[in-house]
C-alpha cells in the first residue's frame, strides 16, 4: 500500500494514525511512554526524548535515570515524571568493594553483561522491583538517550530490555542501547516490536557486527536502502538509518524521508526523534486495535513503518522551521517550541498537507 505513494500522499495516509482527542477518552489513553536514560554527564537527552513524546500527544511521560541525574532532569520541567531508579558503580548503596569496582571497570563490556552471575544480585535488589513497577503502566518505551556506558548501568539495560521483551511491550533504541547492539547483537534480534535509529556512526558500527558491508560517507539511496533492509533482515527488526535522508526499513518495506529540515547538526535533535516516534508507534498499534472509530485501511505490515516516517517529517519540519526563526544560534529546544506548529500543518490543517 506505500509503495511508489509520494511523501504528500505519505502524509495523508499517516493523518489517519493521529489519535482524535475525543471527550470520552481518560488519561493515559493517548500514551504512556517511559524513557530510560540519563545520567550525571548527560541529562538533555531523556528530557528531549521524554518531552517530544509529551508535545506530540502522549498524556503520560516518564525518565527512569541513574539516581543523579533525577534531581536535574526535574528541574528542567514539572509536566515529566522522573524516575531515579538506576545506579551506576559509583554509587555507595551497592556496597561492592573498590577492588571489585576497578576489577569491572576493566573487564570487556560484553563479559560483563553476558556473565549470568555478575551484577545480578545488585540489579534484582536495588533496580528491577521500581522499573517493573513503571514497566507495567507503560504502551511504549524508549531506551538509550544519555545512558552512558557505565558497567553496572549497561547491565542494567540488558536485563530491562529482556523484561520489556518478555512484557511484548515496542521498545525504541537509541545512543547507547544501540552500542549495546553493537556488542551483543542477541539482546535485541527477532524482536519485531523494536525500532533501533541508528545515526551514520551508529549504522556503521551493528553493520560491521553483523558482517554488512557499509560506507560511512555512503550517499547513493538505492545502496542506503539496500544495506539497511540487510540490517532489518539480519536484525528482525524496524530500522530506521538518520542522515542526510532518512531510511526506514521493515524487512522489504522501506520508505525514504528526504523533507529537508535544518542545515544545523546540532546535538538532541536524535532524541527529540525518538521520543515523537514513541507517542506515533503507539498511536499505530492504537490504530490497529481499534481505540477509536478509524478510518483508512492500514495493514499491521505497513502501520508501524508508516508511523516512523510520519515523526521523522514531523521533527524534520519542526527543525526546518527552527531554523528558518534562529539560523545559526537554533538549538534542539526551538525544534521543539516549533512541533505543535508543524504537527498542526502536516497532520490538523483542513487542507491536506502540502508539500
Ligand atoms: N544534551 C544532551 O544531553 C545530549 C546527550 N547526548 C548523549 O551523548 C551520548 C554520546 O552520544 P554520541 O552521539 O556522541 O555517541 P558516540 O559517543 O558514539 O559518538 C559518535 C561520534 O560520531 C560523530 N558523528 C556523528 N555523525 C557523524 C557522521 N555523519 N559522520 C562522521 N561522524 C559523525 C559525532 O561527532 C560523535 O563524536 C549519548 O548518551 C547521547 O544520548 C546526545 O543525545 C546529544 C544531546
Ligand atoms: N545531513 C542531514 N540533513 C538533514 N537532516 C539530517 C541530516 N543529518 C541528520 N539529520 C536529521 O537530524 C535528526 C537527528 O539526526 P542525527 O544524525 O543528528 O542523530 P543523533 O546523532 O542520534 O542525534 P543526537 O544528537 O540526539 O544523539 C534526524 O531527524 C536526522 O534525520
């Protein structure tokens, strides 16, 4: 049904997957994202994911961080639910020995999360009681944005995204989840509810895991296609590869997203993509089941695809428009004073898009 469909027609089609806002719905029916990211060095990242998520329409918008982080990602807004449910290895409550701590420090990544003995007890105690809780009153989750790669943390992450898997719950990777899928493929491969968004860096790392053979300076679409249907196919999952054209593959569904955005690569604009995604994918399976009287006949096979390429032109035009107010000054919070006005023109207005 999207094949050969041009980007105007994309977007009409999408408008069908925009959940009304209708007087019977109670809160919470638009979307419960949680995000799981954040820590002492970086706190922007959860907050544009978990904000984006709220100015695109989800009612309920959570960040489980590392327990540092909490203090400041509240302070940034009081509409987010912030979470300080991790701990990374400088944190005194796990009571490990500083040997033990210099010892996992250096130990390769991979052996500690795949060794089933290390860190488990710390994790099942401190950390997978409260996250889930949260897991269990969440539609979608986005894990990565400003998560860091601290030992204890990485660990962490594998064992929630098991439990995300295990909930069949859509998962969102981004950042440095999608350094965890570059060192331990399995955590995510034949989840069919996962969507990674790797950037031209990130692609290039899981392909030279996953033995495809890819180009970092690589421009010619019809090969950025082809090597990111190889990653969905190798990977059993949606994949959708930023850069100068933005490609989004399901196995042989794929669908390219050249709206132009902002001449600024300015960093968090990945984040406030992930966290719009969220609320679209979960409208899509809202579509799927029916939450509303829906139009169109959107097929399972094309709605999740359909739903990324609708936030991908909506952070696009959100940041094109930033641009155009700021210039060179525009950083990622005017993309996001810039959404509601985006999202009205592509997907509100009484006129179809026009684009
Ligand atoms: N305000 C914040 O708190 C932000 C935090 N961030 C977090 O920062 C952490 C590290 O993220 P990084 O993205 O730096 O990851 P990496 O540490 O993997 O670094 C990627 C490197 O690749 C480079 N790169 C990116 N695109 C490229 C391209 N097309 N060609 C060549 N080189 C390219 C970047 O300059 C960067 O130095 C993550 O946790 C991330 O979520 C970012 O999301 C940015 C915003
Ligand atoms: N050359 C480009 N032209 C137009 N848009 C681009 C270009 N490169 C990236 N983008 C867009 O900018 C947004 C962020 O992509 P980017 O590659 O900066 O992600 P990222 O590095 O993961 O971001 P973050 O800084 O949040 O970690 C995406 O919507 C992407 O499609």
């Amino acid at each position: 049904m999207l094949r050969n469909k041009s980007p105007k027609e994309l977007i009409n089609i999408s408008r069908n997957l925009v959940q009304p806002l209708l007087p019977h719905f109670h809160k919470g029916q638009s979307g419960k994202v949680t995000v799981i990211g954040g820590n002492e060095d970086y706190t922007g990242a959860p907050f544009f994911a978990c904000h984006s998520a709220a100015l695109v329409g989800a009612d309920l918008s959570h960040v489980i961080c590392e327990r540092h982080a909490a203090p400041v990602i509240k302070s940034y807004s009081p509409d987010l639910m912030i979470h300080p449910y991790l701990y990374d290895l400088d944190n005194p409550a796990i009571k490990l020995a500083q040997a033990e701590i210099d010892q996992l420090r250096k130990t390769p990544l991979k052996d500690v999360i795949t060794d089933g003995a290390l860190l488990n007890s710390i994790i099942d105690d401190l950390v997978m009681p409260k996250v889930k809780g949260l897991l269990a009153r969440t539609d979608i989750v986005v894990v990565g944005p400003g998560f860091g790669r601290d030992p204890l943390m990485m660990k962490s992450l594998v064992r929630i995204i098991d439990e995300i898997k295990q909930m069949d719950l859509p998962i969102i990777l981004d950042a440095d989840s999608l350094f965890l899928i570059s060192i331990y493929p399995n955590i995510i491969s034949g989840y069919k509810k996962a969507i990674i968004t790797p950037n031209v860096v990130e692609f290039d790392r899981i392909a030279k895991t996953l033995g495809i053979d890819s180009s970092i300076s690589e421009q010619n679409v019809n090969t950025l296609i082809e090597e990111t249907q190889t990653m969905s196919k190798k990977l059993g999952v949606t994949v959708i590869r930023k850069g100068r054209q933005e490609v989004i593959a399901y196995q042989d569904t794929y669908l390219v997203n050249d709206f132009s955005g902002s001449s600024r690569r300015v960093g968090g604009q990945g984040d406030t993509l992930t966290g719009s995604l969220a609320t679209f994918v979960n409208w899509s399976y809202n579509y799927l089941d029916k939450v509303w009287d829906t139009k169109g006949d959107i097929s399972e096979g094309d709605a999740q695809v359909l739903a990324c390429y609708a936030a991908c032109s909506l952070v696009r035009s959100s940041a094109a428009k930033a641009f155009a107010k700021h210039g060179r000054a525009m950083q990622t919070t005017n993309v996001h004073e810039c959404l509601p006005t985006a999202f009205a023109e592509l997907f509100e207005s009484n006129q179809k898009a026009n684009i």
